[in-house]
C-alpha cells in the first residue's frame, strides 16, 4: 500500500484541524491546553485510507500544524517530511499573514504537490467565496499551487458541503507523489517521545527514509546511543517494519525518555555521521532583508532546530528574491545529508528569511579558494552520480576517500554506490586501493612524488642501502592502503625494489663484501638467539673482523631494515622477540587485564633493566597504558 504524508498549513483559526478531523474522524488535538483553548499548539496527526483513481489504495498520514505565529517553530517540525500539503484559508477572512509564511515555508521546503482548500464557506455568501477565491488565484499563480494545476475547493467542516470532492482530489493528488525510497538508509526524525504503559520509551516521526523492522539496531543522532526497535506501529497499527514515507511510532529498548528529544534522528549505527558545518545553496524571500555574511539565523531541517551563522562563499550578501551559496556552522551537531531542505528564521525578531538545500554535509577544512569551492558545490549539487563520486574523491587529494566516508557523505547504501565506482573504475577516473578510492591523476602524483623522493635521498646518502618505508610514507602524506597501492605500481613498472622495509632504485642497494656479509649475518644472530635478554650492542661488533665505521654501517642496515629495533639508548632487540612479547603482552588481557612491573619480570625472565625498556616500548606501540604504577593491555 503506497503511503503518502499530508501536511496542513494556514493561519490560525482557519480550521485546519477541524477539517482533519472532518475528513479522518481523529481530532488531531491532542493536548489538554489545545483543547481548553481551542487552538493547535503542537503538530497533531492523524491517518486515512482512500482508493486512488487507478484502484490501488493510498495510505495517508495526516500531519496537523499549529497556525499561530508564535508556534511556527513547532509547524516546521511536522512539515518537514510531507509529500503533499492543504493549504487551508478561511473563506470569511482571506489570505492572513501566516497564510503566506507558511505558504513560502512550503515553497522553500520545494514541496512540489498540494490542493488549496476554502474552508468555513458556510459563513459567507457566494459572492463573497468568490471574491476570496480570486484573491487566492492571484496570490497562487506561477508556484506550485497555482489554480491551472492545482485544485481550489471550497468546503465546509460544519456542514460537510465539498468534503466528497475534496476526498476525491486528495486520492488523486496522493496516487500522482513520487513514493519514498524504502531502500535506502533509514532515517526517522523524531517529533515525539513519551511512555507507553507496558512499553517503555516510545517515538514518534515520519520515516523520510528506508526501512525500519522491529529488532534493528539504531543509532540515536546526534547522541550516538545504540538503542534496539523492540516494536514497530504504522500509523498507529502494529507492524513487523515501517517504510519509507510512513507514519512510525518505535517501542525503543536500552533509553530512556529522558535521554531522548524532538530533534534527534534515528539512523543506522556507524554509518553516517552529524555535522556542525554544511555547505548549502539557498534563497532569500522577496519580502526579508538582505542576507549579510556572518549573519546569525534560526535553521531549521525536518525536526532539528538550531541557530547557525551563515557564511557566504564568494559573496557578501544576498539580495531579497536572490539566491547563493553558503556554509551553515551549526550550534549544535546535526544529522544532515545532501538533498536535505531546511528553513532560515531570522535571528530577531524571528520571522521565516529564506531556505535552501543541503548540498555538502561533510566539508573538508579548506583556504579561501570561493571559485574552486563553488565550483565543486555546483558539480555536485546536480550532477549523475559517477560525477558527484569523482568531485568527492577528487577533493581529497591524494588522501583518498574510503567506502565508509563515502556512505557518511552521500547516504547512499552500497548498492547505489556499487554502480557509479565501477563506471569511474571502467573509464580509469579513479584507482582502487583496498577499500579507498584516489582520482587517476593523484595516483600518478604520488607515484612520481615517491620515485622522486627515493632517488634524491640516494643522491643523498649513496653509502645507505635505501629510503625505509614507513618514513617513505609519511614523506610523501599517503596513507597505508595508498602508499602500498603506489608501491605495488612502482616495483611492477620496474622503478622501483623493495627489500624487506627498505625502498631504494633498481640496482641502488648496498653491496656488501663478504667480511662485511659474514659480520651482517653475527649481528643478527646474536640478537635473535637471545630472546629478550639481549647481549650489550658494543660487545657484540667488539667481536667482529671489520673495523669500527663498516661494522656500525652494518647495524644502521639492520635498524633501518627493521631487523633490529632501537627501543632505548642501550637495548637493541632482534625484531621477532618484540613481535612475540606483544602477542604474549596480548594473550594475558583476558585473564590479567592490567600487568605491572612485577608479573612483566616474571613473564619475560628479564631483570628490571630491561623490563622498564621494553614496558615503556609496550605504551608507545599501543600494547599497554601506563596507569599509575600498572598498565593496563589494551
């Protein structure tokens, strides 16, 4: 069943709940205040099934706003997520002030579907429903309400006068939205949070999103809690799952109300990621001022509210009924992904300025380069998406953009990212490097920086057998899946020959004598047939036929090798019993989580000279954290 979101929108007083409740038999009302006062206060809902004109049945979840000005900030929370709205204006007294607030709301959310609806044409005559309806033409025309596509029905919520056509036009304007995609990543803004008796914590939100089933694992942004769904309601009937473009209530396990609030979102855990900064495009209302840089606003985006200073690029200020780009920095952090719509309030007073779309969430730290900045926000705001993936990597350099930023920048799912890759992998765009993805042109940089890179530090150090590759790697700003990738490339192309940890050019590495090959092969047996309780570096080339300066070259080899490691002033250690302490270091965590001096002495059989060495070598490899006087294994 093909479900749909109606929102209302009007002024106060104009009957938008009524009409609800006329049309779905549920008074969206539903806190005691509103009814005593007999206003909406907070957004309402309700939910209806209808046959659309092709025989499929619609699904439809009403969603009630406030039309009270001081409640605009609540009405932005419920309109957020509706695939069609009622504009509904009171026929005994015409277009309103938040009549048109709302209205550009809509417009700036880029609501595409609606019908307007006169309500209360039983207190006027006809001639007055008719003047009030070509004031409603007029005011209409040219947007996305406008009469020569969208209805303008007169009704009566007392009377029950032009519900029947107005049922009608909703079922047909429902059948003609485009249906939510349930199978990307689920997102559920939430709206409500309360207990349920017997239940626990419960939300409440519109499931712009995905799909949600009963036992999934959610993230609570921008928290970070994982919580479990122990049960799944669609408007307001249990479900094993909830798609996207549904009402949802989610009996959550593992929270508390308290820890939860309106403005947070429900998304898959360790997958996407809230921001603070946004890069957007947005539009300033022909009736607002000028939009200066640095300015402070309200922001607004499905449930989340927020101030944020908006930053333009390449401009300093927009004009009223202009457009432009900006960075949103954000108070506080928000879930946002690109395509998203949010509203711009004023600071003070608090009136509706403008609106846009998110076209960046994740923007990278950058100069101020406002050409190249626009240029990438408008390659990706309406690009196919092999063109957006390419710009995305392109902008990381040679850094590289892994499979998880990419899913946390776009939201897309793996399988729409499957496609596009390939495309970009096909036409030789971008390089695989296990799970990370570089542009051609930054794998060829570095290719060329590391070859460059090795044969100076030959025409350096012609005595030394080559560059070591981890200071390699940092010399050049790769990371490891990168740098690995490169080097693979370099040695199959024959430019370059690796040996043990050692990078240098074809035919470029130290040749030895055979005194010299034959002390080589003393120094690292000494050390690897010692275990831990390693013999004094001096008193081993002591012992050697070479001289003093061939023999330290030697161990210079070993070290830079790796075959030997330096872990202080006195002890060098053959790698292989570093490598085995660690994995003994690590197999005690289970049962002994925390080592101290002690049992590291009785584990190793070492004195206190080497024990302090090699615990402190422990901390900086990560193994252990000295925490007072123990560490603990990490």
């Amino acid at each position: 069943m093909k479900s749909v979101i109606v929102g209302t929108a009007g002024h106060i007083d104009h009957g938008k709940t009524a009409l609800v409740r006329a049309l779905t038999g549920i008074d969206a009302d539903r806190l005691e205040e509103e009814k005593r006062r007999g206003i909406t206060i907070d957004i309402g809902f309700a939910h209806l099934d209808l046959d659309a004109p092709g025989g499929e049945t619609v699904h439809l979840g009403f969603v009630d706003v406030p039309g009270h000005e001081r409640f605009v900030r609540n009405m932005l929370a419920g309109i957020g997520g509706i695939d069609m709205v009622l504009l509904v204006i009171a026929a005994d007294e015409g277009i309103m002030p938040q009549t048109r607030e709302h209205f550009d709301i809509c417009r700036l959310l880029s609501v595409q579907r609606g019908i307007t609806v006169l309500t209360k044409s039983d207190a006027v005559d006809s001639d007055t429903l008719e003047v009030v309806r070509l004031e409603v033409e007029e005011f209409l025309r040219g947007s996305f309400l406008d009469p020569v596509r969208a209805p303008i029905l007169a009704v009566s919520s007392l009377t029950g006068e032009g519900l029947g056509e107005l049922t009608h036009a909703i079922a047909k304007v429902a059948a003609e939205a485009v249906v939510r995609d349930s199978t990307a990543l689920p997102r559920l803004p939430i709206d409500r949070v309360f207990t349920m008796k017997g239940f626990g914590t419960v939300v409440t939100g519109t499931l712009v999103s995905g799909t949600v089933n009963r036992e999934d694992e959610m993230e609570v942004f921008p928290q970070g809690r994982r919580v479990r769904v122990r049960g799944v309601q669609v408007h307001g009937s249990a479900a094993e799952q909830a798609i996207a473009g549904q009402r949802t209530a989610l009996n959550l396990a593992g929270v508390a109300t308290g820890d939860l609030a309106r403005g947070m979102t429900l998304a898959p855990p360790d997958t996407l990621r809230a921001t603070r900064r946004a890069d957007v495009s947005l539009r300033v209302l022909p009736s607002a001022r000028p939009l200066k840089d640095r300015a402070r606003v309200h922001f607004h985006a499905f449930t989340t509210e927020t101030l944020a200073e908006v930053v333009l690029i390449g401009e300093k200020t927009v004009a009223p009924g202009g457009a432009g780009y900006a960075q949103l920095r954000l108070a506080d952090p928000t879930l946002l992904l690109p395509g998203d719509h949010f509203i711009l309030r004023q600071f003070s007073p608090v009136v509706t300025i403008g609106g846009g779309v998110v076209i960046d969430a994740a923007p990278i730290p950058r100069r101020r380069q406002p050409a190249a900045t626009l240029e990438f926000l408008r390659s990706i705001e309406t690009g196919p998406d092999e063109e957006v993936l390419l710009a995305r990597i392109e902008r990381r350099g040679n850094q590289a953009l892994n499979i998880n930023d990419a899913i946390a920048e776009t939201g897309w799912p793996k399988h729409r990212m499957a496609g596009p890759l390939q495309v970009l992998l096909d036409r030789h765009q971008i390089f695989r490097a296990g799970e990370e993805f570089i542009a051609a042109s930054h794998f060829d940089a570095a290719k060329q920086a590391a070859l460059a890179e090795v044969t100076a530090y030959h025409n350096a150090n012609p005595l030394v057998a080559g560059f070591g590759k981890e200071a390699l790697r940092e010399k050049v700003g790769l990371g490891e899946a990168v740098f690995s990738a490169v080097m693979a490339s370099l040695v199959a192309e024959k430019k370059l020959d690796i040996a043990g940890e050692v990078v240098r050019l074809p035919g470029r590495g130290v040749r030895l004598k055979d005194e010299e090959s034959e002390s080589k092969q003393v120094i690292e047996t000494a050390f690897a047939s010692a275990g831990l309780k390693v013999p004094a570096l001096k008193d081993v080339l002591a012992g050697l036929k070479i001289d003093r300066v061939r023999s330290q070259k030697i161990v210079t080899l070993l070290l830079r090798d790796r075959v030997l490691v330096k872990i202080s002033e006195d002890l060098v250690f053959h790698h292989s019993a570093l490598e085995n302490l660690k994995r003994a270091v690590i197999a005690l965590k289970p049962n002994t989580p925390k080592i101290d001096v002690a049992r590291f002495k009785d584990l190793t059989g070492v004195s206190r000279k080497y024990a302090i060495p090699l615990l402190e070598y422990l901390d900086r490899e990560r193994v252990t954290l000295r925490v007072g006087d123990e560490r603990a294994i990490l």
